[in-house]
C-alpha cells in the first residue's frame, strides 16, 4: 500500500466516523499528518467526487461523504 492510499484510507475513515467534520478535525484524528498532507488528500478527494465541502462561513468547511443517490430532476 502507497503512502498516498493510506493516507486517503486513514481520511476516509475520519470522514466515515464523523460526519459533518472539518479540515482540523480530521488533522486532529489522523496523527502522523500535517495540516497541508490533509487538505491536499482532502482537495484530490472533493475533485474526484469522494467527499463533498460545504461552505459553513468564509473560511470554514464541513467535510462530508457524497450522498448515495442524487436527484437529477
């Protein structure tokens, strides 16, 4: 397993545990990382659809999963 997967592993987990979390809770959670490892692994996961952001205010956001099934209408 690369670094990169375990990392991605390890955030995933995070965001599976704790639904609603932000970028400091999740470098709280996985030790070993920095804040720019996380919000990296964070940025590529929201550009690939794995996880979504959600502006709370300027400056803050919540990280969750994607829901299962999207309305299209």
């Amino acid at each position: 397993m690369t670094l990169s997967s375990t990392n991605t592993k390890q955030i995933l987990e995070v965001i599976a545990r704790s639904p609603g979390c932000n970028l400091e809770d999740i470098v709280f959670e996985c030790l070993g990382l920095t804040w720019n490892q996380v919000f990296l692994e964070v940025d590529r996961l929201s550009r690939e659809g794995q996880v979504c952001l959600t502006q709370q205010r300027p400056g803050y956001y919540i990280v969750t999963q994607p829901t299962a099934s999207k309305d299209l209408s």
